[in-house]
C-alpha cells in the first residue's frame, strides 16, 4: 500500500468523523429521553435525527471513493464504520424486531465506542506518518489519475504476468489517448502499490472521460448479466421451464459482444475530430479488442478507476455579464459538469458485487475464438 495514499484515507477520517460521531451521539440521546420520558412520544424527534445521521452519511466523502479507497478502509479494518457499512450497521440496529429502547441504545454506545476508537486509530497514524515527512497524497489539479488494481489471483504473484498485465494497460491506455488526441501519447506511471498490484497514471481530461465511460458500461452489463442468471436461476429454482444453458449463454455472449461494438462505435463517434478520418475504422477495431480486455480483467476480479481532485463549481456572476463573460461562465459551468461526470462515472466499480467465480465470457480480450491482436496505435505528431 502506497503510504501517501493510505494519508490521503486518514485526512478523511479526521475532517469527516467529527460530526458524523456527534450525530451518532445526538441520535443515542433521543433514545436516553425516551426512556427517561416513557409517557412522551418522542418518535418524530428519533427520525428527524435518524434521517440527520443518514443525510450525513451519504453526504460524506466514503460514499464517494473509488475502488482503490475502498480497498484502504477495508485494510484498515474489515468492518470500518463508515460509508455503506456504517449505513448498514444503522439501519440493522434499528430494526431489530421486538428491540427496545434500552436495546437500541445499548447498540448505537457500542457503535459510539467502535468509532471512536476507529478515529483515535487513524489520527494516531497520521499524526506518524506527518511527523515522518509523508504528505497525503492528491491528484494535480486540472489531472485526471486512471486506477488499475490487479488482484494477486490474477497473475498468480508471477513476476510475467504481471508484466503481461502492464503491456495490457499500457497499450489500452494509448488507444484511448490516441481516440482523444490526447497530448501525451507515452503513458506515464503516477504510482504502484502494493497489496493487490495497484498502477496509477496521468491523463488529461479528453481520455479520462473516454476510459470512465468505459468503466460505466461494463458495471452496466455486468449487472445486467448477473441479474438474467439470477432470474433463470430463481426459475429454475421454483420449477418453470427455462432455456438450456447452452443457449442462455450464447445469449448473454452475443448481448456483450453487441454491447461493446456499439461502445466502440459510440466512443469513436464522440471522439477528436483531429483524428485522422482513414485512421478510425482501424481504432474502432483496437478499441473493440482494448474494451473486450477491460471485460476480460474486471471480470477475472481486477478493478479500474478514474479519479481526479473535484472542480471547486463555478460562480454565478451578479452584474449582467457581457456576450463574452456569459460565454466564459457558460463554458465553466460545462466544464465543470463533465469532469464531474467523469469522476462519477469513472468511481462506477466500486458498486460491484462480490464475485467469485466469472460471468461474462470474455477470455483473452476477446470472444472464445478470437485470434487477432490489436494494431499498434500511431504516435502523436507535433
């Protein structure tokens, strides 16, 4: 793990954990009055600070994080009470059947006690890691950082596949850029981590938003998929007649394959116009290969990302602006909107399902009989 990165986590924990405990406590002391005030109903006072802790949860900065961030808290502690799981723990706790007042708030000073000893934990650490000369670490501003984990499975810690992994990357990436007109055609290496196999790199904006679509549609058609195999399974299950296997599956095989030259297709469409006009029906095809792998990876349980500093959102200006500070301002607040649709979109595989076994049938960046290898994508010209 990348000890800047794990900083970057415990800032977090210190700016957000200070209200989010207060709230907590605020909702344990409903509970107190209630059971000091048995005659009172003070039901409403309890959801109002109920649904204040939950607002607060949401709100905080862990429900953001992209898989790379996630991977973090759950090696700081496999049941960290924040985000989801803190959500999680809130709403189990309160619905309890036949759970009493006396029971509830026995629950939520337990929880109390588990987070404050989370947050004593992490600013202990931080504090260390300060004093040792380690800054947290962030994305430059106006940069967009592409995440790639690679779990140990999935190279089986061979020191080849790795590598193999690597080139993989390291050629999608520069299909994407050249797709953008990206100014920088060699990909530069931001960081690696540990733990799982963890490589990061800088991007301009025009390619992370490419990639980041990318990243959204495969978590689309991997639940689309999983959902009709759970709905066959559940048919199956109560005694109705479903399609043989077999033929199930070459459905789903043939709805991703569709699926992704259509990505392709719309990726090109949406693409630079500097790119070369006799050069696009070549990329489609690379791109068509770079997307299958991206398949091909997450699916084996490797995980993508594209993270960037979030955009301070621009002013509204209170005089009325002239022609040329109305277009500025316009441009701004369309700029803004993009880059945080990318961040968004880009965070999308952190709302994966655990998986264990693989469902969508990619092997080797393409279909089961795929052979061809992607061509070697054009340097930049200046």
């Amino acid at each position: 793990m990348d000890v800047s990165r794990l900083f970057e986590v415990l800032t977090d924990v210190g700016h957000e954990f200070p209200d989010m405990l207060q709230d907590v406590k605020a909702l344990a002391r409903e509970y107190e009055l209630a059971l000091a005030n048995p005659v009172q109903n003070n039901s409403a006072a309890i959801k109002n600070t109920f649904d204040t802790v939950m607002s607060q949860v949401d709100q905080s900065v862990f429900m953001r994080y992209p898989p790379s961030k996630v991977a973090i808290l759950n090696s700081l502690a496999r049941k960290a009470p924040v985000g989801d799981l803190l959500r999680e723990r809130l709403v189990a706790l309160l619905s309890v059947p036949g759970q009493s007042a006396a029971g509830v708030l026995t629950s939520l000073r337990e929880l109390e006690a588990e987070m404050e000893a989370f947050r004593r934990a992490c600013q202990r650490t931080a504090t260390g890691l300060h004093a040792l000369g380690i800054t947290p670490h962030s994305v430059p501003a106006g940069a967009f950082e592409v995440g790639v984990l690679i779990p140990e499975r999935l190279v089986h810690l061979e020191l080849g596949a790795l590598s193999s992994e690597f080139e993989s990357w390291n050629r999608i990436i520069r299909f994407y850029q050249e797709l953008a007109d990206d100014e920088e055609r060699e990909v530069k290496v931001a960081g690696i981590a540990s733990g799982s196999y963890e490589l990061y790199v800088i991007c301009g904006l025009a390619t992370a938003t490419l990639i980041a679509r990318t990243i959204d549609k495969v978590l689309d058609w991997y639940l689309k998929i999983l959902q009709i195999r759970k709905l066959r399974i559940e048919l199956d299950r109560l005694g109705a007649p479903v399609a043989e296997t077999d033929d199930v599956k070459k459905y789903e095989r043939g709805l991703l394959e569709k699926e992704i030259e259509q990505l392709a297709s719309d990726l090109i469409k949406s693409s630079s116009k500097k790119v070369d006009a006799s050069r696009r029906a070549e990329l489609q095809t690379s791109l068509v290969f770079s997307i299958r792998e991206i398949v091909r990876f997450v699916d084996s349980g490797g995980l993508v990302q594209v993270d960037a500093t979030a955009p301070d959102e621009p002013q509204a200006m209170s005089d009325a602006p002239t022609d040329d500070q109305a277009n500025n301002v316009g441009a701004g607040i369309g700029q803004y909107d993009l880059i945080r649709k990318t961040i968004e979109a880009g965070r999308a595989l952190s709302r994966l399902p655990d998986r264990e076994t693989r469902i969508l049938q990619i092997e080797n960046g393409g279909s089961e009989d795929a052979t061809e290898s992607p061509a070697k994508p054009s340097k930049k010209k200046h």
